[in-house]
C-alpha cells in the first residue's frame, strides 16, 4: 500500500481493521492503485534509465495490472502475471488471467524453472516481513536476469547475499525505484 497518510480514509480502515492479506482477500477483486499516474511515469524513466530487457516480464504481485499496461504500453513482449488475490482485477482491464501464487509458495520454489529477463515488483515488496524477504529474494534471483523494485517506502533493499546487486534507484513523486541486477 502506499504512504499509510496517503491512503483514502476507508481504505487506511479497513486496512488496519483486516490486515494486508485479509484486505486483499476482501477487496482484491476492486483493487486500484490511486497511485497508478506515478507508476507509470516511473516505470517508464526507469526503462529509460536502465534499459531493462522487456523481452520476457514476470509482474510479481500484480494489482489489477499497474504496471503490466505500462510494461505493455512501452513494448514488452510477454508479461506474466503473478498474484493470489487480485486475478479478477487483473483480467478484467489486461484480458489475461494472473497465476494464483503468493510470496510464499515463490519462495517455497512454486516458480524453478522458469526465467525471466525482468521481474517487475511495484508496491508490494514491502509486503513480505524481513524474516522472509532473504528466502525469497534469492528464489527470484534463480528466476530472472534483472529485478525492479517500485516502493512508496524505504524497504525493501535487497543485499547482494541474497542474489541481488543494486544497480541504481530514482525517486519520482515520493515513490522508489531500485533497479537490481543478479549478483
Ligand atoms: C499495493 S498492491 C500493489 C499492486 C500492483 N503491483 C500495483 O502496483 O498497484 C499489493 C499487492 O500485493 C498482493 N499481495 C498481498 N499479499 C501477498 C502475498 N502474500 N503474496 C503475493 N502477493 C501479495 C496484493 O494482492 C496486491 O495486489
């Protein structure tokens, strides 16, 4: 979520009244990103910035596809994405279904195999408590070349021992982005 003093007054409640999974699990299907303008700008310096390979995408954590229409937008070719709460929302405005699959069972290894010339992750990263954000920051690192991390927040910053060097950041509107690549 963004800034918690950023957020609409029912949504900040129910937020704290349910929680970030049982939020998701409630209203995913509605989801939006009031922040949706600077994503796209941001995405689009960040391609820009770093030349990001858009061959191959995975949209981690997907919304009702934020960044997936921007990614389009810019030229990508093919864009998974990934999200256990939000596919209703994802289909409805991409027209392509999201894999069902949360941190969790990423991190568990639900993804080996699979490779990706860019993971894309916009405000959700933050998401995974710091206990876990080594585990599986490190199964995304056996998935994919590069990484781009999109947080309205200071966190998440990846370390280089858990697969990821950064490669740089730009702060566009209050909202990060951390380019990584594999270390
Ligand atoms: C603030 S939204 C960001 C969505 C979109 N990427 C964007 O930029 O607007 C956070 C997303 O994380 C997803 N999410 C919440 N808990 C998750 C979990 N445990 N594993 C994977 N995704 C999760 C939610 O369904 C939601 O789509």
């Amino acid at each position: 979520m963004p800034r918690r003093s950023d957020q609409p007054t029912a949504v900040r409640r129910a937020y704290e009244q349910y929680g970030a999974p049982g939020y998701y699990q409630r209203y995913g299907a509605t989801y939006r990103n009031p922040h949706e303008p600077i994503i796209a700008e941001l995405l689009g310096l960040a391609v820009a910035r770093w030349q990001l390979p858009l061959g191959q995408v995975l949209d981690l954590a997907c919304g009702s596809g934020e960044a997936t229409l921007v990614l389009r937008a810019l030229g990508a070719g093919t864009i998974a994405g990934i999200d256990p709460y939000t596919s209703a929302a994802y289909v409805a405005r991409t027209g392509q279904p999201a894999e069902q699959l949360d941190f969790e069972q990423i991190a568990a290894g639900a993804l080996m195999g699979r490779h990706y010339d860019l993971i894309v992750c916009s405000f959700a990263l933050h998401l995974v408590p710091l206990s876990r954000l080594p585990g599986l920051a490190v199964q995304l690192s056996l998935l994919a070349d590069t990484l781009l991390i999109l947080t309205p927040h200071k966190r998440p910053e990846l370390q280089p021992a858990w697969g990821w060097a950064l490669r740089g950041e730009l702060l566009h509107q209050r909202v990060r982005a951390r380019y990584y690549e594999r270390a």
